[in-house]
C-alpha cells in the first residue's frame, strides 16, 4: 500500500527549481531587471501598462521640489489619511522651499529630510516599484532620476482582537489572535519580554507572496528543531498561501495519516507557553491560527485552562478527555461487536431490553449504526455551513425531530440514539478540531472491522492506531512521546498535571537548550516546616 501512495505521489510532483518564492517574481521581466527609467514620461506609461484595469490604482503628477515627478499608490492598500498629512504635507514644504533634487544624492537626501519619521526604501527597479506599491506603501519617482523612494503608508484596518471561538476558557485571557501578522506578534510579545524571543520572517507563494514567520526562543528551542523549520518553510513551492493550514500540509512530516502533525491554536497564551516549553511557532499572515511544531499525541489532551485552576481538578478533567476519546472511538464498535457477536458478554435484562426495541427494525445493527452516524454527520456540517442565525437551531431541532422519527418509523431503536448522541458528545470534547476530526474518520473505520470479525476487529483495529502512532514523529520528535519512548521526568504533565513547583523541567523530548524552568525547589508547605 505504502509503494502505491508513493508512485501516486512521485507521478504527480513537477519540475519546480526555478519556482522561487522572491518578490523579484511578482513581474515577469524576461529581459532581467529592468532599472527605473530616468524618463518621467515613460516611467508613467510603464506604470498605467502594469497596473491597467486596477480601478484602485492612483498616479499623480506632482512637484518634488523644483522637480517634476510622480506619486503611486493604491487607495485600497495604503491609509489615505497618511498619505495626506505625511506625504503631501512634506511635497508641500519642498515646494514652497524651492528644495533641489536634480541629483541621486539630492534625492536621497530629500527622502531622508523630509520622510525620516517613516518607513523609507530607495529602489532602483520597475518591478521594486510594482512590489512596494502592491505592499501598500507609497512610491515617489522623479524626472531626470533613475531611482524612487518608497514610504510605508500601509493601512492599519484590521479586525478587532475578540474572544476565542474555537478554544474558549472560562478562566484565563480571553484574547485570539487575528488575521494581521503585526498584531499577532505583539500579542506573543506582550507575554514573554524576552530578547531572546526572535521572529525570523520568510515569504512564500509565487503569486501571493505571503508573510511567514518563526517564532522561538533562541536559548531555550533546540537548534535541531529550529532549522528543521526554517528548512521545510524555504522549502515550500507554491503558487498561493492563504491560510496557515497550506502551510501545516506543506511541512507536516507525513501527509496520509488522519492525525494533525502540527497543533494549529488561536489562543496567545497557548502559543506563548508553547515557545516557553521549546516549541516553534509559525505564524502565517492573513491567518488568525497559528502553528506549532512538534507536536506529540498528549498535547491534544491539555488545555491553557488546566494551569490556571488547581491541580486536582486540571487532572480529573484531562483524564476525563482521554475517556472521551475513548468513548468517541470506540464506543459504537463496542455496540456492534456486543450486539451482533458477543451476546454473552452482555448481562441478561440489558440484552433483552435491546432486543425488544430492535425487534421491528428491519436493518442489521451495524446498517442501522451507520444511518444513524451518517445522518448526525450531515447535521453536524450543515449546522456549521449555514447563517449562524439559524445554523445551531437546525442542527439541534433536526437531530432531535429526525431521531424520534427515526425510532417512531422503526428504523432504528431507542438505544442507539443513545449510543450516537453519547459518542458526539464524546467528540466536541477535544480541544482541538482536527484531532476531533481524526477521531471521527477512524470511528468509521472501526465500525467496519467490527463488522467482519466482531470484537476481535475492534481490538485489531485498535492496535493498528497504536501501531500507526508509534511509527510517526513531528519534526523528528516520537508522536506518542514520552509515553512511546518512556520518559519518566515528562510524566508529571501527561495523563495528570501535578503542582506547578513540581513541573520544574522542560520536557526532554524536545531536547532544549536550557533544561530548568521553575526555579521553586519545594512547595510553600515544605518552605514553612523547613524555617520552624
């Protein structure tokens, strides 16, 4: 099965050695770069050529200083307010000052004067100019000079910073990350003050040329990790990014298996105690979810909330997800396997009750298990795709009306309906979707196991996930670490979450730089016995 995947995926690859990701790209300029003409005339017929049937494209005629020259930009992508008090405030005083910009140095002087406040770039080519104002800055050429200056004047309208929708706490910052890269950077710096903390920023897609950035902390996250990043994101060949999720398909260690091989998360302390742990974080422009690498199997199972409320109850409530999981993945093979094989194996009066609501049903158990998971599963997408207005009422009101229907009509029983409705609960446990979704893939799976060889397939089924797990790593980390290799420092953090002060190592998995994290040697109790 592997080879077929493997010649499946080798006929579908193309020559892409020449598809680099640079903004030299963006214009297709046979000839090489082409440097700005010193012809203000033609730099304007070039220009109205390049961005031709772009109603949001601005080109002006102005004075700079004594000069005659050009103003670009697009009303769409720059704040217009900026460009009105910035830069034509500033044309305006180098007109009325007579400033002379008739040479290179004049002109960069000019820009430094004038603009110092600003983010300024000279640039020397055409496709420099299409980039720049494509980016939202404003561009600035002038007659007799083969060069421009280019002014950020980028527009800040961006969606406020709200509550998470995906991940929601009771207790913790109630923050999420947005669609601007800026605004997520500053929510990660605002939580850990730190010069070590980097953010390495690289550009992929041909023709989107989106913003990536690395996020860790130098003297913490281990080099290996860090440049096995920053190679699989150089390495990425593509013609668009617009999510972080094209990013997690382009990176992921294995592409065929249902499990996420990067947790995705739109909560900044998430994020921020991840960088903290070792991990690096991939942030994506023009995405609210950010990444992070590796992952492993348990950190699907923890939540922020679990280190903002006492031990205890963090511990019963991570153990209760695991039984979730559980329930969510096998419970109907479980239903299956009992009801269609193993008779015996079910106490007499239970048997007898499910039997006599079975008894009009015209469908084999396991047919009438996948009308009823079918049926859930349509509801369940159609309440996420529709108008949030009437979306939850549809999806709840449908399941209730189709499932009494369903059980008055005899097409199914009563205990089935349980059986579904308990594993959906199960389901919208996991904090996070895509693993929930990996569990709803391999559900079916299962139930087809069970099917053929009764509780035996349920149990073969479940040691082929195991072995699965064992087999696949994240950035060269052990998916099923520090369970699979044990680890017995990392325990204290996995199945329960024991006292901070007792958590005083980073987990050895992800072999970091600096091994200690919390300095607290003993709990306050201890500290207080210790000074009596």
């Amino acid at each position: 099965m592997k080879k077929v995947f493997k010649q499946i995926i080798s006929s579908m690859k193309v020559d892409d050695t020449n598809n680099k990701t640079t903004p030299e790209d963006l214009v297709e300029d046979h000839n090489g770069f082409i440097p700005i003409s010193a012809s203000l005339k033609k730099s304007e017929n070039e220009f109205n050529q390049t961005f031709d049937k772009n109603y949001d494209f601005y080109l002006e005629k102005i004075f700079v200083g004594k000069q005659q020259g050009l103003l670009l930009y697009l009303t769409s992508m720059v704040d217009l307010t900026t460009v009105a008090e910035t830069i034509r405030t500033a044309l305006a005083n180098a007109y009325r000052e007579k400033k002379d910009v008739s040479t290179s140095t004049d002109f960069v002087n000019f820009g430094k004067e004038y603009f110092s406040s600003n983010d300024t770039v000279t640039i020397q080519y055409n496709h420099e100019v299409s980039w720049y104002v494509l980016s939202g800055y404003t561009v600035i050429l002038v007659d007799g000079q083969s060069q421009g200056i280019a002014i950020s004047t980028v527009t800040t309208e961006n969606r406020a910073i709200a509550q998470s929708k995906t991940q929601t706490i009771i207790r913790g910052p109630q923050d999420s990350f947005t669609e601007a890269k800026g605004t997520n950077v500053s929510l990660i710096r605002r939580r850990i003050k730190n010069p070590h903390l980097k953010f390495e920023q690289f550009t992929v897609g041909k023709d989107t040329q989106t913003s990536v950035c690395l996020a860790y902390l130098d003297n913490v996250a281990s080099e290996d990790i860090v440049v096995e990043a920053r190679k699989r994101v150089k390495e990425i060949k593509s013609s668009a990014i617009f999510d972080s999720g094209n990013i997690e398909e382009f990176i992921s260690d294995r592409v065929i298996t249902p499990f996420p091989m990067l947790y995705h998360t739109d909560r900044p302390d998430t994020v921020s105690s991840n960088i903290i742990e070792g991990k690096v974080a991939i942030i994506v422009d023009g995405s609210p979810y950010v990444l992070l690498a590796p992952v492993v199997f348990t950190d699907f199972f923890q939540v922020s909330e679990d280190y903002y409320q006492g031990f205890m109850m963090a511990s019963m409530l991570r153990l209760l997800r695991y039984l979730a999981f559980l329930l969510a993945l096998l419970l109907p093979s479980i239903y299956i396997g009992l009801t269609t094989f193993h008779h015996q194996l079910i106490p007499t009066g239970l048997i007898v009750s499910i039997q006599a609501q079975r008894e009009g049903v015209p469908f084999p158990a396991v047919v009438e298990l996948l009308i009823m998971e079918v049926t859930f599963e349509i509801l369940r997408e159609a309440g996420v795709r529709m108008p949030r207005v009437v979306g939850q009422t549809v999806s709840i009101v449908g399941a209730l009306v189709i499932g009494q229907a369903a059980v008055e009509a005899g097409i199914v029983s009563h205990f089935l309906v349980i059986i579904v409705a308990l594993t959906a609960m199960a389901g919208f446990v996991s904090p996070v979707y895509s693993f929930a979704n990996a569990t709803r893939l391999l559900r079916f799976a299962l139930i087809f196991f069970t099917a053929a060889l009764g509780l035996f397939g349920t149990l073969t089924g479940f040691l082929m996930i195991i072995a699965h797990l064992a087999s696949i790593r994240s950035f060269g980390v052990p998916y099923l670490a520090p369970m699979g290799p044990f680890i017995l420092e990392d325990q204290k953090d996995v199945f329960v979450r024991l006292p901070i002060q007792l958590m005083k190592r980073r987990p050895n998995y992800l072999h970091p730089k600096k091994d200690v994290k919390e300095a607290n040697k003993s709990l306050p109790s201890q500290k207080k016995e210790e000074s009596t």
